[in-house]
C-alpha cells in the first residue's frame, strides 16, 4: 500500500537495505543461530565512541547552565578508563556498575567502561538498600560509581565485598572507603588499548523479576551496536518514502534526557544516538514539564522522546502556548501505550513536530516495531511496523507462527537482541528459543504489518514507563504479619497509563489499614511501586478454577466503583 508518504513501506525497506549501501544486510552465525546482520557494522561500541570523538569542540552535554563538549567528555572518558584498568584492574568482562541520577558523569561512565573492556551494569536509581545489595552481588561488580544518595543504599555491600567505590559530584569527606572523580581522574592520561570482539558482553540492564527479583538482561557489543543501526537504517527508510525532498532545516538535530540513562530507552535510544550522530543531549535533573518547554525554546530541542505521560503533561502544560516548540521535529518515545487522543493532540500541536512511539524492550535494546507521523495519525492504536533485520511473528501456544489477524504471543528475532540473563540459564531458555525472544505480550498484526498490543501475558503494571511485576511487589506485602491473601494489579490512570493496586485479606483475628501497609512499604520496594490504591476485602480474594486471584476482575471493579480502594 502507497500513503501519501509516497513509497510503499516494502519498496522504503529493498532501497534502504539494497547492496552496497550503508544498511547492507548479510548472513552470519551469532552465537549458533545464523541471522541477518549488518555487513558495516563497527566491531565494538570503543569504535563508535572512537568516531564521536570526531566531533571536538561541539557541544554534546548540556546539564544546569555546565557545557560538556565532545572533546571535553572524552578527556574524562579516557582518564576513567585509564583508572579503571591501571588502578582498579578492571579485566576484559569485569563488570562495573553506574548508579547515579542523570548526571553528565553518567554518559562518560558509560563510555569509560566500554572502551576499557568492561561491562556497565546501569542501577536503577530508585532501588532501596536490599535491591541495590542485591544487584551488586548478583553482577558480581568490582567497581560502583555513584552519586552520595546511591551511596548510601551500597555502602555496606561495597565493604564487605571490597568493591571500589568512585562518587560522582559528592559532598562526602574524602575517606579510605572510596574515591571522588575530581580528584582520583587524571585528565589527559590515555584510555588502555583493549582488544574487543563484537559478541563480548557489553551491558548488564536490570529489569524488573517476575519471581520477586530483578534480572540482569546481558547484551553484547554487536546487540547495542544492531540496534543503533537498526534505528538509523528505520529513518532512513522514512526519509524515501517522503515524496517531498524537505526544505534545510534551521535546527541541529538535538535531544533533551527526560528519561533515566538506567532504561533502555534512556542509554541506547537516546544517549547512544547522540554519541554515534554527534548530537547535543540536553539532561534535566528531573521531569518537569514547564522546565522543559524552558529548554525546547532555549536548546531549539528536535527530539523529545519519553514516555506517554510526559507527552501528555507536555501538550496540556497551561503555558504550553506561550513557548516556542517549532524546533521539534519529533515528539513521543515508548514504554506504554499512548491514547489515541494523544496522538491526535501531539500531531496538533506542533507546526512540524510528528508523534512517534516505539515498542522496545530492554531485551532488545529499546529497538522494535515503531509509529509515526501519517501512519501513526492513520493507525494510532498500532505500535507500528517492523524494520529489518528484525522479525516479529504472532505466535500460538504451540509456539507457532498465526497469520495476519489472530492474536497470539509477540515473538521477536535480530542481532540486537540480549543474549540471556545474567546467571539465570532457566530464565534465559524459558524467554529466547532458538534465537527468538518470548516477548510476553499479546498481540496481533494486520495484513499491512501494523502490530496492535492486546494485553501483556506477563503479571506486569505498566506505570509510567516503569515496569512492575505484581510478584515482586506481593512478596514484599506478604511479609507483613497481618496478610493472608494479596493480589497487585494495574489499574487506569490517565496521565500515568496505569498506577499499582492490591486488594488484600488479612489473617484471622488481625488487622491491618492502608496506611499501616504504605509504611510498612516505604524503603521495603521502590516508591513508585508502592500500591497507589489498596482495597481491603472482608472475604477472601476471588480465584478461578486453577486457584489463581481474578486480578482481571478485580481491576474492573475498582475502575467501575464496586469495590471502593482507599488511595495514597
């Protein structure tokens, strides 16, 4: 089918990927499973921050009235990774774990551990003590860099386990127990010459556990690298099927970082597109949509990529109107599905900013089926088409393949996905068979390609682009003496696309109130996974056949009034 875009999608993707050209596509074994890959891919991610050193005196970081210019990030890049090796004895593989708020040293952290062989394992800034305790001993991290609130929640884990501490910004007196960036760098020393194939680990990304605990998802050197291409290669194809040659524009193709750098779409979509395009990244020291309508009209910011919820508290921001938004070419991002108003408002509201979404995941590096512009505006409930070299499929119980229209399991194929969960090899073989990733969700695909999400397979709230799995957050309440029965579970919030809920049943002769549960939960879990509402039942929680809560039928109870939840 031809849009009013021009070409059809499947002619963009033949001239896109054509031989000889950039996006070339060829055969090749990955780890026992032969797939497509692309024929120009760099080795390792040292080479793409190898040429981004090419940008110089350019500006690359913006943060709170500093400048960071390429040349500058990389002084510093280089003396980490110098220090990372010489004084830390960080191996080829050694793993080293960045746990900060979104801070200029975060990017060059970032850098510095993989150009030195490393592999960055990105913290969740959010954890309490246990999960920051738990992560440093399930990555086996030699050294941590952070910031002083991070270091408070792993100071005695590094202590005990001997790992290196370096703070990052830190008003801590110096002491025996860790270093401080300012003073411990040594600017102009050179980054050691490491020698890096493109299967070597190069990330770890903890993502939320299904049974209680987070799971390392471990991608390589060539899986990052697949998936940066890969998104290049999409716009590429977007750019041909324009029927228009589009007049120069005024504005340097610039982000603004309202996302953490420890998600996905924060380290790989944002920040990696910056370092491989040589784009200047402007980093909010947190979400807030006055402030950054400030820095749209200030930067002449082009890309805005969040979640929905910032999209939203973005266009129906009261002084919306009264900034200049024209620089921005594309708003959206990922992590939950956007109403359909949303998009409609966005396509609205800016002269020649279009909506976008992506459906990524951690376990394929923020890279998957995406939406925008005219077809977005065409198909605002689809979360877009697929672009080589990754495949999707809509797959039966049976694990197979179902044709255009019939709603199944959403599996998903390409270089750039991880290649397993670190030190989980069941988990591993249960969500990757042969090459292919178990994605969880359910959906279904039209004949055009368009992928729809019908509903998420896996016990997981979506809020505000945090994924929190119902298991982990019931095994926290269930640790309260006065619980016998509790069920989590989303339900709808219009700025937050859901937010989390548990209807409980207490042990007989007990009691318990909402607000006894919330205390009980501060510091126990995450605060944004702290239930929201909490519904106490007089009798036990509704179960089906198998004994399983009808969390289904709970949610559409609270949402229709049935049951009366008593909100935080």
């Amino acid at each position: 089918m031809t849009t009013p875009a021009g070409l059809s999608w499947k002619d963009a993707i033949a001239a896109v990927h054509s031989p000889g050209g950039m996006f070339e596509l060829v055969d090749a074994d990955v780890r026992g499973v032969n797939m497509k890959v692309f024929k120009h891919a760099p080795a390792n991610l040292a080479q793409i921050f190898g040429l981004a050193r090419g940008h110089g005196d350019k500006d690359f970081l913006v943060y709170e009235g500093e400048r960071w210019s390429f040349a500058k990030t990389f002084q510093h890049v280089d003396a980490l990774a110098n220090r990372l090796v010489n004084v830390y004895g960080i191996k080829k593989g050694d793993r080293v774990a960045v746990a900060m708020r979104n801070y200029p040293e975060w990017a060059m952290s970032f850098a510095g551990i993989l150009i030195s062989g490393g592999v960055s394992v990105s913290m969740n800034s959010w954890w309490t003590e246990d999960e920051t305790d738990y992560a440093l001993r399930d990555s086996g991290a030699k050294v941590l860099i952070c910031d002083d609130q991070r270091f408070e929640n792993a100071r005695k884990t590094c202590a005990e386990l001997g790992i290196h501490v370096l703070l990052v910004r830190s008003e801590l007196p110096s002491s025996a127990g860790h270093d401080r960036w300012e003073t411990a760098l040594e600017l102009g020393t050179a980054a050691p010459a490491v020698e890096i194939v493109p299967d070597d680990d190069a990330t770890i990304l903890y993502t939320s556990g299904t049974t209680g605990r987070p799971k390392g998802a471990v991608s390589t050197h060539r899986a990052v690298i697949s998936a940066l291409m890969a998104f290049s290669a999409r716009q590429a194809i977007e750019g041909v099927r324009a029927t228009e040659k589009p007049e120069p524009d005024p504005f340097p193709p610039s982000f603004i970082l309202i996302v953490p750098l420890f998600h996905v779409t924060g380290c790989v979509a944002v920040l990696m597109s910056c370092f491989v395009a040589g784009l200047k990244l402007v980093i909010m020291y947190k979400w807030d949509a006055g402030k950054a309508l400030e820095i749209i009209e200030r930067e002449k910011i082009t890309n805005f990529i969040g979640v929905p919820t910032q999209s939203w508290d973005l266009v129906n921001h009261p002084d919306f109107a009264k900034f200049d938004t024209s620089s921005l070419r594309s708003v959206g991002g990922g992590g939950a599905p956007a109403p359909a108003a949303l998009v409609h408002k966005v396509a609205d509201s800016f002269k020649k900013g279009g909506p976008q979404l992506g459906y990524g995941m951690t376990e394929t590096n923020a890279f998957g089926p995406g939406n925008r512009g005219h077809d977005y505006v065409s198909h605002p409930t689809s979360t877009g088409r697929c672009a080589p070299p990754m495949l999707v499929e809509i797959r039966d119980d049976n694990g197979s393949a179902l044709p255009a229209g019939k709603t199944g399991e959403i599996w998903m194929f390409g270089p750039m996905l991880i290649r397993g969960y670190w030190n989980k090899p069941e988990a591993t073989a249960e969500t990757i068979v042969d090459g292919w990733l178990r994605s969880g969700d359910i959906g279904r695909m039209d004949e055009e390609g368009f992928l729809y999400i019908e509903d998420r397979a896996k016990d997981m709230i979506l809020r505000a682009g945090e994924n929190v799995y119902g298991a982990e957050v019931e095994h926290a309440i269930y640790e309260h003496p006065a619980v016998h029965e509790a069920a989590v579970f989303g339900v709808p919030h219009e700025r937050l696309g859901e937010e989390v809920a548990v209807a409980l049943y207490p042990k007989a002769g007990h009691h318990i109130t909402p607000a006894e549960l919330w205390n009980f939960l501060d510091g126990k879990i995450a605060a944004f996974k702290i239930p929201a509402h909490v519904v106490m039942m007089g009798e036990p929680l509704p179960r089906n056949a198998a004994g399983k809560f009808l969390k289904r039928e709970l949610r559409e109870q609270i949402v229709n009034g049935t049951l009366k939840a008593d909100q935080r």
